[in-house]
C-alpha cells in the first residue's frame, strides 16, 4: 500500500465517549459492565474510526477505545501483576502520582491482548493501520515491582510479552506497530543506556513497520507545570536520538508544535521516519490548517519531506470530544495544504 506524501495519523488515544467512560480523565472509569461493557468498547472503536476517515487521516488507529489507560490496558491481561491490591507511586520521576498494580511474580502472557480491537480495526477501513503498546521502560516505571527488584530485568520481561503480542497485531494484519515510551524523555541516560535496547527486544523480529512515540505527556495540568520548568529549550531527545537513529525501529514520534524542542535536534534522526508533532494536546486551542502545514514548513529544513509524517504532540484521551474532532481536521487539512505548498 503506497503512503501519500505526509501522511497523516495521531500519536494513539482518542477521548471517550460519555456514555462508555468519564470524560476529560487519565484514567475514566467504565460507564457499562459486562458483555454491555464490550459492546461499547466495540462501538466506540468504530465511531472514531470512521471519524478519523472522515477527518482525512492517512493512517487510522484503534483510538485505544478499549482500555483505560495505554499502559494498563496492555497489563490487564499479564499474569504475575497484582491489581487487586493497587499502590500509590510517583511516576515520571516522582512529576504525578498514580495507584498502580504490583508485580508479584514471573510474568507471562494470559493469552491474546488486543485481538479483538486490532480485528476490528483492520476489518473497517481501507487505509493504513496502526495499533500502540506501552513501551517496556515505561510499563516499569508504572507498576510497582515487588518480584524482580531490577529495573533492567523487569523491562526485558516485558519487552519479551510486548513482542509475543507485537508479533501477532503483524499477523492480524496490523500496518504499523508503535511503542510509546514517555519514559524516555524523563530518565535520559538509561533510555540510551538501556531503554532502546529493551525497545528492540519488543520489535524483534516484525516485519510491518515500527515506531516508537516519545513524548512529554498527555494535557494534564501534572504535565503541563512540568513543562514549565523545563526552560527555553527543551533537549530531552538529544540523549536519545542518537541511539533510535542506530536501532532498527522505523518511525520516531516527538513534540514540536507549541514545545521548546529545537528543531534542529530532527536531524539526530537521520535515516528514520519522523512523526512530527504538529497538533497541540494540551490546548484546547483548535490549530488552523495554516498553522499545521507552517509547522510541516518548519520541520522540512530537518527531515527529507518523503520522511516526514504530521502527527498529534501525543495522545487525545482527556481532551474534549468535540475539540478532538476538530483537531483530527486540522491535522489532514493541514497535511493537505503541505503537500501543495511542499510536494
């Protein structure tokens, strides 16, 4: 399937509807229950994938309708974790504290995780899909590990059950499997110590394009004072970069519009597909078409345009539905203009 010239998707998450779960949340609780509960996951997989086609996006993902959270949702079918019994922790370096599940054992898969979100996907549009995980160094630094008592061991295990699941979103016909790793933007020297090397024991082996989505959060107000004390420049991709661009991951996903990212740090990429942000999440602010293929603009001094991929700075889930939708408009509009203007 060829890709268009700045081809367009989101980072992973879309907000849920009212009547599936609490809206503007991190983590909204379940409106229905049961097989009641599924059914509405199914639907509100389907009402934003054809949003997203309505919208003019050129790659169509999931929306993760299906879970509560993009790190949880991935372990809610992960034996040897505890969330029964839930602990507060500061996560993100101690910038926000969540109650997380405790592992309590060797870790092994139940069985498949998104089968059903991925199938249903793939059954329902034409166009290019991508399905999300949680990253191994940021699902480790969102439980509480009462097991391993080793950081390092703890992310190759999950890497490992990451790449039993990666492997089979590539047989369900999935297009694009990305990896988000927020936590590579807060613990600098391990990501490129260690992190990426955890990264690519969960794409090992895949033959459908990777990517890995590093970002600095979602747009809540834990995220946004930490942005604030970040300075003028924001240069938490200077550590990693350089390992990414010797990994065998494809894609890179990173912040630009309405951050304090230099842009020239793009060019640590080289050889990668770039996912550039070009969409807001922490602004309810509705971007201009205009703005969206200026940003395009911008980052063309960096990245070759046949590398270059407007995406969303990071996921949609708190944000307002309506807003999204609009967002989701601006972003291919936006992509549209470019190629006029660039292509």
């Amino acid at each position: 399937m060829s890709r268009p010239l700045f081809s367009s998707t989101i980072a992973g998450s879309l907000p849920k509807p009212a009547w599936l779960a609490e809206t503007r949340k991190l983590w909204p609780t379940w409106k229905p229950e049961g097989t009641e509960l599924a059914q509405a996951k199914a639907d509100a997989t389907l009402l934003w994938i054809k949003a997203q086609e309505d919208a003019g996006l050129d790659v169509i993902g999931d929306g993760e309708q299906s879970r509560q959270h993009f790190v949880h949702g991935f372990l809610e079918r992960v034996e040897g974790i505890d969330f029964e019994h839930k602990v507060k922790m500061g996560i993100r370096d101690n910038r926000y504290d969540a109650m997380v599940p405790q592992v309590v054992g060797p870790l092994r898969l139940a069985g498949r995780v998104h089968a059903a979100e991925a199938q249903l996907l793939r059954a329902h549009t034409q166009r290019r899909t991508k399905f999300t995980l949680p990253g191994p160094m940021t699902i480790v630094d969102t439980v509480a590990d009462r097991h391993y008592g080793d950081r390092v061991a703890l992310a190759m295990a999950f890497a490992e059950l990451l790449n039993q699941e990666a492997l089979a979103l590539e047989a369900d016909g999935i297009d694009i499997v990305q990896f988000d790793e927020p936590a590579f933007n807060v613990y600098l020297k391990e990501a490129a110590d260690w992190g990426v090397r955890a990264l690519e024991r969960a794409a090992q082996g895949l033959r459908c394009t990777t990517a890995v989505h590093i970002c600095y959060g979602y747009g809540i107000q834990a995220n946004i004072d930490w942005k604030a004390s970040l300075g003028e420049e924001w240069r938490q991709y200077e550590a990693v970069f350089p390992a990414l661009a010797k990994s065998r991951i494809d894609q890179v996903s990173l912040e630009c519009f309405h951050s304090h990212v230099p842009p020239q740090l793009m060019r640590l990429l080289e050889g990668k597909d770039v996912m550039v942000g070009v969409i807001d999440v922490a602004s309810d602010e509705v971007e201009t078409p205009e703005q969206v293929a200026d940003t395009i603009g911008e980052a063309l001094q960096h990245v070759p345009k046949e590398r270059l991929l407007p995406c969303t700075n990071c996921g949609l889930a708190p944000m307002d539905r309506a807003i999204a939708l609009k967002k989701l408009q601006a972003l291919a509009e936006g992509a549209a203009l470019a190629r006029r203007r660039y292509g």
